[in-house]
C-alpha cells in the first residue's frame, strides 16, 4: 500500500518522531484506523487514460461544440439534434474469450490452483461494432473476424440481422467501417424509418475518417462527426454508459456457457450466441442517460462533467469538507514567524516607531510581531504561509495557499519582559512534541496534472466530415500528397536516370582504357625484345 510506504518514509526522514511502527512501517490496523479517522477518504479503482487525454480541457470542449454548432448550421442539419432518434454514437469494442481471473474456492493450504483455458489461445479477443441512439435503440451490432474468407458455420451461429465483417487484423479498418455504414447502418435507418439528416458521433481514428466513407455518408443523409480527440472517456456515450455494463453481461454469459458446456471448447462459433444472451439486457435509460451526461442530446456543453477534465492546473474545493478545511485559521507562533520573514526583518521591525510609518508593509508586520511578543490585536491578519495538513488539488498549493490566521486564538508565553529584545527560540523539540524539520511536501507529493508543451503546430480538420469544409480540406491534402508523390517519383527516376549515366560513363571509360592496353601491348613485347 502507497500509504504505509508514504508513513515509512516519512519516519525514515524524521527519526525523532515517537511511534511504535516496527521499522517505521504501519501495519494494516493503523491503515484501517486511518480511513476510519478520515470518513471522507475511501478506495476506488482509477480509470486509466493516456497522457494526451490528460490534457484535454474545459475550454478544448466548449470551442468542439461551438464548432458543431456552426458547422450544423451551415449545413442546415441542426434540426436534427433535437430528435433523439436522429442522434447516434457508434464505437467498436474487443470482447476477450477468457476475461481475467475472478476468486474461486480452492482448499485452504493449496498452493497451486489452476484455471484450464477453454481456447487454444486465452489471449484472443473479438472487436464488435456497435451504435445507439440518443432514444436508447440498438443498432445491429457487426463482428470482425480475423478472415481472408469468412467460414460457412461462423456465419451460420451470428444472429441473421447482424453482420460479420472481416480483415486480416481482426480490427476495425477504413474498408470495414465503410462496409458497416452502407449495410447496417443504412438498414436501421430504413427499417426505422429514421428521418435524415442523421447524426452519427464517432471518435477521430482514421479509419473512421477517410473521402470514401464521408462521400458515402453525404449520399445517404449521414452527417458524420468526429468527437473532440483524446475525450471519449467524456463525451462518448458508448463509453460513458454502454461498453461497461455490456462487457459485464458479456462476462456473465462466458460463465454460463461454461457451466452448461463443461468438456467443451469455445470456439469462434460460440461468440455470436454468447454475445447475443449478454444483449439482452435493456439499457434504454442507461444510453438516454448517457447521451445526456456527455452533451450530446440535449446538445448541451453545461451537461458535461468537467471535472474529468485534468487539463488545469488548480482545483476548487469540491465537498463541503474540503471547504471547512480549507477555511480552518492556522495557528502562527513566533517561531514560524521569524522563519517567515528572516532575521533582517525581525531587527527591522525593532526600528523606532518614524521608521515604520513611512513603509506601511513593515508597519503590518510590526503590529504582527508585537501580538506575538505578548500584545495581542483583537484582529484577523492574513499571512501567507505554508501548510502542510491542508492541501488543495496539486503541490503548488502547498507553496501558494494564503491561509487565514486568527490571532486572537494564538496562545503565545511571554518571552521576556522587554518587547524589543528580539525573544530566544529553542531550537530542539519539547520532549513528546511532534515537530520536525520534515516536511510532508518530502513524502506526500501530489501528481501534476499533463501540460501541453505547445510546440507542436497541425491544421486541424473540421469534425464533421461530411461538411463541404472537410471536403474541400480532404481534397486539398489529397491533391499536395499527390504531388509530393508524383515529385518523390520524379525524383526517383531521376536517380535511376543519373546512376544509369554514371554507369555508362564508368562503363565507357573502363571501354576506352581496355582498348588502349591492347594497343599497347605489341609496343611492349618489342621493346622487351629489343633490350
């Protein structure tokens, strides 16, 4: 436990402190005790994200649906995001075979207990395709297998109104998603009867985004939109509110099978059922929910949860607690005052009274330092100093929190009897007192949150892909990469040309100087004669 480690090292950088950790390192009780002590702390799994989504902030998002609403209006489309029938989100998603190990029953005292694989490969996973309406209905989801031909039985055990893709990966490809668009999609729209313009939100990968699928989509009334990029995890339906659940069923289903087919393998032909049975839960008021909660319909960018967003620096206090905590009055002592300001100050602050009235900070400061001897104001004064015990949101806050100090609840003994005798501090602890020169900056460190570096210059695309705006973009990229590679080809045979001419010339003057050995030879057999 990152706790305990913490405590640890703490006591290994302040021996001094009193405690009975046998070897400075708390044991579970204390850690039990700890979470008791502090009811507002409790143990969550995080949600891993990569350090580009880290970056993403409030302002990236509001700029995304700004540009969504502009770019909608253009196209006169944005009618349509006020149907939730006409609003969709479509992902793919992998589904393991043999998801990870769960807790089993096994004799106490054993030390090898094992799990037999019910595949020839534990590691093999398929992507499915799936899509949602704002409304909560399904579309048909799509199966990629990992085929150059897909086999007659696979095909057979996938529910008829489903579709089975295939590439050489098994992943989603440009060619897929395209064939997905014009075969399923299309369907549900037209057994639906789905009014267009649709909406369809799919993340940026660039399969999702290539001048074939946006021209298909342009012809059968589908406006397709790229989400903000690194932001799926806040504003994708499918992973706000669908993929979780869906997989938690997906694992649900696995056992089942297993349990009604003991000796059996599973094989390819058993994902369609399984899947099917993990499908059938309704999650209607899940995906409405989720639709909602990421700005989607409503199209709505004030219903997003922002506080998943990590690219900022500081935080405001969340809980009330954190509020109470962060409104505490810390206690000043001259001790920590005289650290504070230094030792030129403190013989400053010993100057006549003259000296003071012409610098009115000295004066604040003096009236400060003559609470402290023993002269305390009915007053509140705040200082900026440091606290280690309340911490809010990063570790700049230790460094930059102006925290309120209530001097009237300092409770100072008189030092001396003279008030401008500067007052003599021990520097050595009282005995049972928890001071130390350690700080828990030292130990405690809190993470900083992802900052882009800003140097990295790109012309970003519009997101929707079926604009004439991306259109026209695409196919000004398509026109510079075509003549980059006509002038790389160009180029290419030049080389050819010039190394052709070079070996001409080499192969020439290897020629020429041949000849000229053979002519010279007769002369030199003469001459070796004739000497």
């Amino acid at each position: 436990m990152d706790v305990l480690l913490s405590v640890k090292e703490f006591q290994d950088k302040a021996p001094e402190r009193e405690h009975s950790f046998a070897n400075n390192l708390p044991g579970t009780k204390w850690y039990r005790l700890f979470l008791k002590r502090h009811p507002n702390l409790s143990e969550r799994t995080p949600e891993g994200i990569t350090r580009a989504a880290g970056n993403v902030s409030e302002q990236d998002i509001r700029k995304w649906f700004e540009e969504i609403r502009v770019i909608l209006e253009e196209e006169g489309a944005l009618e349509a995001l006020k149907d939730p029938d006409r609003v969709g989100n479509g992902d793919e998603s992998n589904f393991r075979l043999c998801p990870n190990k769960s807790f089993v029953l096994a004799e106490k005292g054993a030390k090898d207990v094992y799990e037999v694989s019910p595949t020839s490969d534990d590691k093999f996973a398929v992507t499915v395709m799936f899509a949602y309406t704002a409304s909560g209905k399904r579309v048909e989801p799509m199966i990629i297998f990992p085929y150059k031909r897909v086999p007659a039985a696979l095909v057979k055990s996938v529910p008829p109104a489903w579709g089975i893709g295939r590439s050489d990966s098994g992943w989603m490809t440009a060619e897929t998603f395209y064939e997905w668009i014009s075969s399923i999609l299309a369907n549900f729209l037209e057994f639906n009867k789905i009014k267009t313009p649709f909406i369809l939100f799919v993340d940026g990968h660039k399969t999702h985004l290539t001048r074939e699928t946006s021209s298909l989509c342009k012809e059968l009334g589908i406006v397709l939109i790229a989400l903000y990029p690194n932001a799926t995890h806040i504003l994708q339906p499918c992973d706000v509110a669908a993929f979780r659940p869906l997989k938690a069923a997906w694992s649900r289903a696995l056992l089942e099978w297993r349990r009604k087919h003991p000796h059996d393998s599973l094989t390819k032909e058993c994902i369609g059922p399984i899947l099917n049975t993990a499908l059938q839960k309704d999650m209607t008021l899940s995906l409405v929910n989720g639709f909602r909660v990421t700005g989607l319909h409503p199209f709505n960018p004030d219903a997003v949860n922002y506080k998943k967003c990590k690219g900022h620096v500081n935080r405001a206090p969340e809980t009330e607690a954190e509020q109470q905590q962060a409104d505490l009055p810390v206690t000043l002592t001259m001790t920590n005052f005289q650290d504070l300001v230094g030792e030129e100050i403190i013989r400053s602050l010993q100057s006549s009274a003259p000296e003071l009235q012409d610098n009115a900070a000295l004066a604040a400061l003096h009236r400060v330092y003559s609470a402290l001897q023993g002269k305390p104001r009915e007053e509140h004064v705040t200082v900026a100093v440091v606290s280690t015990e309340s911490v809010a949101g990063s570790s700049q806050a230790l460094d930059e929190s102006p925290m309120q100090v209530d001097l009237s609840l300092v409770r100072q003994e008189p030092l001396d009897d003279d008030p401008d005798d500067p007052p003599e501090v021990d520097a050595e602890p009282r005995p049972g007192s928890s001071a130390s020169s350690v700080s828990l900056r030292d130990v405690l460190v809190w993470p900083h949150s992802p900052k882009r570096k800003g140097k990295r210059k790109m012309e970003r695309m519009p997101y929707v892909t079926t604009s004439k705006r991306w259109r026209e973009m695409q196919e000004e990229k398509d026109r510079k990469k075509k003549e980059e590679e006509a002038e790389k080809e160009a180029r290419k045979e030049a080389r050819i040309a010039k190394k052709a001419l070079q070996d001409a010339e080499k192969a020439a003057k290897e020629a020429a100087a041949a000849a000229r050995r053979l002519q010279a030879a007769p002369e030199r057999r003469r001459t070796r004669q004739t000497k």
